[in-house]
C-alpha cells in the first residue's frame, strides 16, 4: 500500500462561506458567455456566413461556425463584436491561410 496522502485545508476565502453563497457563485459563473456564446452569435449575426453570404435555415444551421475574429476563443464579448458566423467552409478556409502564409513566411 502506498502513502496516505493528507489533504490540505481549504483555503481562508472558502472556510467562512456558506454552501449557499458558493452555489449561488457558480450560477452566476454558469450565465457567462461560454460554449452557449454560438447560441447568441447566431441570435446576433443571423444564420448568414458572413464571408461567402450563404443563408441558412433551421435545418442546416449545424453547417454555421462562429469564427473568433482575433482568434481568442476565450474573449465573447456579450455584443459579440469579437464573433462573426462562417460556414464550415470559410471557417476551414480562413484558419488554413493563417497556416499557408506561416509556411511560405518560414524562408
């Protein structure tokens, strides 16, 4: 058998705070934009990719990405100004010509 490891006290901000103060946190931690935010950009944006103007509809909206315009996936601004909707296509398109010019810059 191996060691028992002893566990270390919970930090002095967590000893004082209630299970109701720590759940009503992580509630509100749970409405920041997050994965829900291609929800909103859809909402925002229209079902429209923005480069090639294909529309879509209800039934191939799945074919819609949102694209990071400063390629931070973490920054989703609730206006949404950091997002604009590509289709698979142009999505796939825009990230491999970042690739493409990486490789010719590479001389």
């Amino acid at each position: 058998m191996g060691k028992s490891r002893r566990l270390k006290p919970p930090p002095q901000s967590l000893k004082n705070r209630s299970a109701l103060d720590m759940a009503s946190e992580l509630a509100g931690k749970a409405q920041r934009p997050g994965p829900d935010y291609r929800e909103r950009s859809l909402k925002i944006h229209g079902l429209i990719c923005a480069k090639c103007a294909r529309e879509f509809d209800d039934s191939n909206k799945h074919l819609l990405t949102v694209h990071h315009k400063d390629g931070n996936r973490h920054n989703n601004p609730p206006d949404g100004s950091n997002w604009e909707n590509l289709c698979t296509y142009c999505h796939e398109d825009e990230h491999s010509r970042a690739v493409l010019g990486d490789y010719l810059n590479s001389d």
